[in-house]
C-alpha cells in the first residue's frame, strides 16, 4: 500500500544499536538448541535436570524452583527465579530485559512476559527494553500477558487472561483487559481477626 501514512515507518531502517543481548550469538544459538532439545523433551519430574541447564546459560535459579519442560525462556542469563516458585507449561519469558520472580510465586500456564517492545514514535520503529519484577507469593494465573517495566508487588493476584499493563499493588487481586482492581486478596483474614 503506497499511502502517505505507509510512508512514516521505515522498517528497513531498523536496528537494534545500542542493545546488548548479554552474550555471544554462538551463546544465543546454542540455549536455542538447548531448549529445543534437552530442555523441551525432558521428563515431567525432571525439575532439577531443567533448573541445572538454566543455571548453566547463566539464569539464577532457586531452591526446589519447579520449571515445566514446555517452558521458554529467550535469554536465560536475564533470568531470576527464587526459591519454591512454579513456572507453568507454556509459560514464555520474553528475557530482552530482566525477569525477576520472588519466592513461593506461581506463574501459571501460557502467561507472557514481555520485557520488549517498539517506540510508536520513531521512524524506524525502535526496541525499546524494560525489567518486570515479581515480588514473593504473586500468583499470575492462566494466559496472562505482563507488559515491561510492571512490578507486582508482594501477594498481587491476577486473574486468568488479563493484561497487567501497571503495577500491581501488594495483597491486590487484579483482573481484566487492563487489569484492574478487584479486592483485597485477604480481606476475609483480616475481618476474622477482628
């Protein structure tokens, strides 16, 4: 299409000068094998088979952390994932920035984590990298989509297919497209209390 708005965006202009995937693509191209391979086609219970090749490409990797072998990871070595947390099948870390997963946290299958995205502004449409921080007890339920820079803080909740495109406070269950406030995760503890 040869419209005067085509025109604004110059992809063949693009590059990603200035980003740094962290290591070598000879590095780059051997996690991909590695997780296609001996990752993807591991066993069920072979957690620590999984959390040990993470921890060979550079991931820091908790206590007893429990990775579905149809998990994905782009660049394990900006990945962190303390201790007892679960990652789902189909879970995918898009890693061009870090990842960082609290402790007891569960991320629950087919979510993406999206640490990428593109400047709307700029003619050749450029990358544009920013963290997504998990804090202890999150629960990100099934088919959720986490939009970069977001933190959820300690206990948030989302629910199933949302979108989390803010930060989610501590304690806060989250729903929807973007995902708002619901309720207090533990309201009904603290009214017992009283």
């Amino acid at each position: 299409m040869n419209t005067p708005r085509a025109n604004r965006i110059r992809l063949d202009l693009y590059t990603q000068e200035g980003y740094s995937r962290g290591r070598s693509g000879l590095i780059v191209l051997l996690w991909w094998f590695v997780q296609g391979t001996l990752f993807r086609f591991s066993l069920h219970q072979m957690y620590g088979w999984r959390r040990w090749l993470l921890r060979l490409f550079g991931a820091e990797i908790g206590r007893k952390v429990k990775i579905r072998p149809s998990a994905k990871f782009t660049y394990p070595w900006k990945v962190a994932i303390d201790d007892f947390s679960w990652v789902g099948d189909s879970v995918e870390f898009y890693s061009l920035d870090t990842i960082t997963v609290g402790k007891h946290c569960v991320i629950s299958q087919k979510s993406y984590l999206c640490t990428g995205s593109h400047d709307l502004t700029d003619v050749r449409f450029g990358l544009i990298t920013k963290p997504i921080t998990i804090k202890d007890g999150v629960w990100i339920a099934s088919d959720v989509f986490v939009y970069p820079g977001v933190t959820l803080e300690e206990m948030a909740v989302v629910s199933a297919r949302s979108t989390v495109t803010n930060n989610v406070p501590a304690e806060e269950i989250y729903a929807g497209t973007p995902a708002q406030y619901i309720k207090h995760r533990f309201l009904h503890l603290s009214a017992v209390g009283k």
